[in-house]
C-alpha cells in the first residue's frame, strides 16, 4: 500500500515541476525557437541604449537625491536638537544628514544650506530628511 502512494506524490511533484517550467527555456517544448534574423526582429538585450534617456526624470535609485547637489538649495536656521535615536539631528523639524559634525551638534545655531529628501529611508524616527550641502554657525 505504501509503494502506490510514493508513485502518486512523485508523479505529482514531477507535474508540479513540468508546470514551473518557463516557456521557451526548453524544459517543456524541444521546438527550437526562430533566431532573430529568420523573423526581422532586433535581439533583446537587457542594456539600454546609451543614446536614450529615461522617459522619468528623477532619482537613479529608490531614495536617492531628487536633484543634485549644488544645484539650488534651501536655507534654514535655528538650534539643532538631538533625536530620539543615537546620532541623529534635527533642525526646525528636519532631520539633518551629512554635513560638517563638527559645525553640527545639539545646541549648536547654525545655517544649513541643502535639500529635503521627504522619500529617504533612515534610521531616525523623526523629521523629515534634509540632505546638508553646507552648513555653518549662525
């Protein structure tokens, strides 16, 4: 009775495997498929044309500046206060991240020139993220 039963769960882990099978990667159908010069297409390839230019604009990455450095920026002043976690800065509710540390401490004034990154992960659980570009006492 136990041999019936190891036959069924090998046929259907055999079915289950034929029905992963991607198509055209010959595991399922040994037809050869057409070569790009018998049906005109151009081949695929996975590197875009260096020629081109994403059709979005914006960020090369998820989380990275949405325009870049020096260009433009914002001004902003006060006294940095420390975060609730180690390391972490904010300023008239901004989290700060770079910047000189030395220029930037918890109650420090300064003037802060750069960019607010409202979509940057951090490890900080305040704030809205600003990206210093420079910074000095104020």
């Amino acid at each position: 009775m136990k041999t019936p039963r190891t036959v069924l769960v090998a046929l259907l882990a055999g079915l289950a495997l034929t029905a992963c099978a991607a198509p055209g990667d010959g595991s399922a159908d040994s037809s050869p498929s057409p070569s790009p010069s018998t049906t005109g297409a151009a081949p695929v390839t996975s590197q875009p044309d260096p020629g081109t230019s994403p059709s979005r604009p914006g960020p090369s990455w998820k989380g990275g500046p949405s325009t870049p450095p020096g260009v433009g920026g914002t001004v902003i002043s006060g006294t940095v206060q420390a975060g609730v976690e180690p390391n972490c800065l904010l300023l008239d509710g901004h989290l700060l991240v770079g910047g000189p540390r030395d220029v930037l401490k918890a109650g420090a004034r300064v003037e802060v020139t750069g960019r607010p990154e409202p979509g940057m992960m951090t490890t900080c659980q305040q704030g809205t993220p600003f990206v210093v570009e420079s910074a000095r006492p104020a």
